[in-house]
C-alpha cells in the first residue's frame, strides 16, 4: 500500500502541498487529477524520495520512505516503476540502451537477463523492433510508452504515471489507456496515475482524488466524481471556470498558493 498523510510541502514562500492525504490499496488504480500546477507530480516524487515533505508521512508497504537510507532507497525505486512526465529518456542513447541502463545500474541482473527484460517490455507495450532506435524516431506516443517499458523493466509491484496521455490525440490516449489496464491486469500492479484527462481517468481508475489547494478536495468512484456537486470539482471535470471561481470564494484557480493568499 501506498500512503500519504498530512504531507507538507513548500519551495521558499510557495506552499504547493498542505495536508495532503491520499491512500493507494493493493492492486487499486487511483488517479490523481488537478489543475496545472496544483503539485500532482510534486506529490508523486515524495513516494519515490525524489522529493522530502516538510512535514507529514509518506510510506510504502509500511516504510517510512523520508528515512530511507540510499541503498534502501535504490531498493524501494525497483519496487516502484516511475513513469516520467515527458518520458524522459536520454536522447543519446538508443531505445533498448535507454532500457538497460537503470537495470545495469541497479545490479544484480545478467547480461541475458538484461536483453530478456528488455524485450518482454518492450513487447508488452507494443514497441517490440524499436531497440535500436533513438527516442528523436519515436512519436509522442511511442516515446511515452518507452518510458513505461523502462518502468516495468524492473517487474516492479507499483507503478506511478506521471501524465501518461498528456499531448496525445485521442485515439492514442485510448492506447495507453489499455496499456495502463494491461499492466494491473497482466502484471497485478497498483497505480497511481496523474492526469487531466477526466476520460482517462474515468476508464482506467478505481478511485478518483481531486487534488486542490495542496489536499485532496474530494475523493471517489468515478461514478462519485462524474456526479460530485461540489462547485470545484464540478466545474474541473466539466471544464466550467466559472464554477470553479464560484466555488472557491472568487479567487483564482491555477494559483496554488494558499486561498488566503490570492484573491484577485
Ligand atoms: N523543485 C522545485 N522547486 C521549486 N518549485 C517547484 C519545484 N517542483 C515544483 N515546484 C512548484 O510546485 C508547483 C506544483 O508543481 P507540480 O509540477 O507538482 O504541478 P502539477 O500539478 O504536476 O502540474 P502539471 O499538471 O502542469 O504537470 C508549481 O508551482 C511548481 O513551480
Ligand atoms: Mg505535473
């Protein structure tokens, strides 16, 4: 289980997470949605100690993840697959080479284990001959799926998606929306996934957490959220503005400094 309470989280004067509590259970898919900027991926970098909260907790199969030591930390990263915001895969280094190079680091793998992970991966997301090829020849669509290959390269138990659908066209957000389910159904992992994308998030998760002013605002089915009245939440998965400003006293929505903070 993944688990958040109470996090904290401020850069200098800037409070981007303020309370956040947030429960992932054993084989559950939870999405986390929220305006740009409301610090999703600030949120999912404290699971794998990328990030450390001011205050509150973060665990993982009941591991306390801010006092984990290095080595610990390299231990629970193999646990828990990290699909980046923009793929982040190095330009300079070919598909597979991309692939290998975390596994390589980590240790602990043959050089055929190696080439066997990679291509189970990479097949799994349907990219089976791209190993030679260099991220610049992918598509956006290809490079994010990449990007999960390198993730489950490891056989990791969570898998956390940052954006996993942003900037691609509808029928391609279909694709990885299949291949999200795939991977629970296939390899039994728990997801966490962070979108925009109230279509996404609809098919793919259990539970839905809407993520406002540094907490999570409300929480649910899909069905619950696809129906909440709550004026925020309504006008988000609406995409009415004007509800959204309603419901949060006139101030503005993309700001994510407290409320006292910014009124207009
Ligand atoms: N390392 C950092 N140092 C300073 N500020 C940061 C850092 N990381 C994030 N922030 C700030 O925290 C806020 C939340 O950022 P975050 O990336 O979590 O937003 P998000 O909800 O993921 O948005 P988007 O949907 O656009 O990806 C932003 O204002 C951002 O500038
Ligand atoms: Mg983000």
């Amino acid at each position: 289980m993944i688990e958040m309470i109470d996090l904290h989280k401020s850069f200098g004067p800037k409070v981007v997470l303020n309370g956040l509590s947030l429960r992932v259970g054993e084989g559950d898919t939870v999405a986390l949605v929220g305006f740009s900027g409301a610090g999703k991926s600030v949120a999912l970098k404290h699971i794998v100690g990328l990030l450390q909260p001011d205050m509150g907790t973060v665990r993982v199969d009941g591991t306390d993840v801010p006092s984990l030591s290095r080595p610990d930390l390299y231990e629970l990263r193999r646990r828990v697959g990290y699909v980046f915001q923009f793929a982040a895969l190095f330009d300079s280094m070919t598909v597979a080479e991309n692939l290998a190079m975390g596994l390589i680091k980590h240790g602990g793998f043959s050089k055929d284990e190696i080439e066997e992970r990679i291509a189970d991966s990479l097949e799994r997301v349907e990219l089976e001959g791209y190993e030679e090829n260099f991220p610049a020849e992918l598509s956006g669509g290809q490079r994010k799926r990449a990007g999960l290959a390198r993730a489950i390269a490891f056989g990791p138990k969570y898998l956390l998606y940052d954006e996993p659908t942003s900037g691609l066209d509808p029928v391609t957000t279909t694709v990885i929306d299949r291949l999200i389910l795939k991977m629970r159904d296939e390899l039994g992992v728990t997801s966490l996934v962070i979108t925009h994308d109230m279509d996404s998030a609809y098919c793919i998760s259990d539970r839905i957490a809407m993520l406002y002013d540094g907490r999570v605002l409300q929480e649910g089915t899909p069905e619950e959220i696809r129906r909440s009245q709550h004026p925020v939440v309504k006008g988000f998965v609406e995409g009415r503005p004007e509800l959204v400003e309603e419901g949060s006293g006139g101030m503005r929505i993309f700001a994510n400094t407290p409320a006292s903070r910014r009124r207009i």
